[in-house]
C-alpha cells in the first residue's frame, strides 16, 4: 500500500492557492492515553489544523523542550509502543482524511527497522516522516524505503545552516522543509523572527518545496507573522501545553480545538 506523500503535496498546495499557509500541529501518540492522544490529534485537525505531526514519544527528546518532555515521558510511562503510533495515524487519517506525519528521532525506526517501519506506516495512510536527527548523507536508506512506499521525508533546516548545506538537505528532502528557530529564547522574538524570515528566504533559493517554520508559535497573532512569510505555520508546545494544563480530559480536548481555530484564523490574516 502507498502512503499518502500525494495528499500532503495537495493540502500545502491548498492553502497555497488561497494566499495563506498551512497550520501544521504536532502532538505525542500515546498522550495522556493512546485513546486521549488518538482524540486529541482529530480535535486538532476538526479546529481548523491542515496537517498533524504525530511525536513517537522518546526517552531522551533532546530537541524538544520542557512541555514537550513531560508528555513523552507521560506517553512512555504510559507503556506506548511503535504500534501505538501506528494506530494513533491510521484512525485520525481515517477519521479527517487529512495528512499525518510522524515526526521521530532515527533511534527507534533504526531498532524497529527500516522496512518495517516504511511499510507500517503506508498501510496506515500516514504522509510521511520528519526525521530531526538523521544526517543527510547518511539517509540514503530511510529515502530508499520512503519513496518505495509514497512517503515524504521532511528534512530539518535551522538559521545556523550554511547555504551549500541548505541547497544539499532540500534537494534530498521532500513534503517540505521544516525550518526551525526558537521565539523568545535565543533572543529578543524581534530578533529571532528576522532570523526565520531570513532562513526562509535562504532555504527558497535552494528549492520550491514548501517551507514550514516551527517558532514556538502560541497564538493567532504569532502565527499571521509567521504565515506572512512561511508556506507552513508549525505548532507544538502550544497544543501540548493545553492538554497539559486541562483539570480533565474533555477539557483538554476542548482547548486544543479551540486553539486550532484560534491558529487557523491567523494563518488566514484574521486574528
């Protein structure tokens, strides 16, 4: 079975088409629950999210920050499995007939092995794959097994990346490009939001695949900034945050619809 690199290229050339960016969420499989996680990936795709990244919850999520961590390490004591994962991307694409990616370190596919996870993944109707940690040169297998099986393999580009290095991760990568930065951390979001902006542009020069900026969005107006300049809003530690903060399930379910439509409306220029 293929999976559904096709319908990821058709959702960003929607929004493309409407003069607006894609709102991409991402969420941990197996968080609070694998149930509660599998809910909170369709409420976000009901509030008005485009495209779901589905986290494979990690023992030691280097890249990711605090919020992030206590739900994967909820998720893990939760005893959430590579099929869990599965599951979490087969019933919210079922469910929303919208793209699901899974967004992982290399570790667990490398363990799970990489047929095997390919083939899992395409039968479960997921879009593809964002693969942080793994060095292009070194992915020539992953890209192999990802063609063969209609996925997208979503390289991660940052501001410290040189121009020769962009042009060799875009020309490898396919989906889109997540290009990453930090609002608020490494600086002013003044500065930092220039910084994206100018990856952006850096990383187009090199290729026509869209570019999706993860900036530790929050709200509609973060995100209308972010859209003026990206083909994709990226959006995590908000939609986490939420669930965390929720005195219940249902609650929790309830703010990560609402903030998907808060955010949908900024990446239309409505907020």
């Amino acid at each position: 079975m293929s999976g559904n690199v096709q319908l990821l290229d058709d959702t960003l050339a929607a929004a493309r088409s409407e003069g607006r960016a894609a709102l991409i969420a991402y969420l941990p499989a197996g968080f609070p629950t694998v149930t509660g996680g599998i809910e909170a990936v369709k409420a976000a795709l009901e509030g008005g999210a485009d495209i779901v990244e589905v986290g494979l919850p990690h023992s030691d999520p280097v890249l990711d920050g605090p919020v992030i961590q206590t739900a994967d390490d909820i998720a893990l004591r939760g005893g959430v499995k590579i099929a869990d994962v599965m599951r979490t991307v087969r019933e919210a694409h079922e469910a929303t007939g919208k793209p699901i990616l899974v967004m992982t370190y290399w570790n667990p596919i490398d363990r799970y092995g990489v047929e095997r996870f390919t083939a899992e993944l395409a039968e479960a109707g997921g879009a593809g794959c964002i693969l942080p940690d793994l060095p292009v040169q070194e992915s020539a297998l992953w890209r192999e097994h990802a063609d063969k099986h209609g996925l997208a393999t979503v390289f991660v580009v940052a501001p410290s990346s040189r121009d020769a290095r962009l042009a060799e991760i875009t020309a490898a990568g396919s989906g889109f490009v997540y290009a990453a930065s930090l609002m608020g951390v490494t600086g002013t979001r003044e500065s930092v939001g220039a910084q994206a902006e100018d990856l952006v542009r850096r990383t187009r020069t090199t290729t026509d695949t869209p570019v999706c900026v993860g900036l530790g969005v929050s709200n509609a107006v973060q995100a209308a900034e972010v859209a003026r300049f990206a083909d994709g809003v990226i959006v995590g530690s908000a939609f986490v945050k939420r669930m965390l903060d929720a005195p219940d399930d249902a609650a929790g379910l309830e703010g990560v619809r609402a903030l998907a439509a808060d955010l949908a409306k900024g990446v239309r220029g409505q907020a």
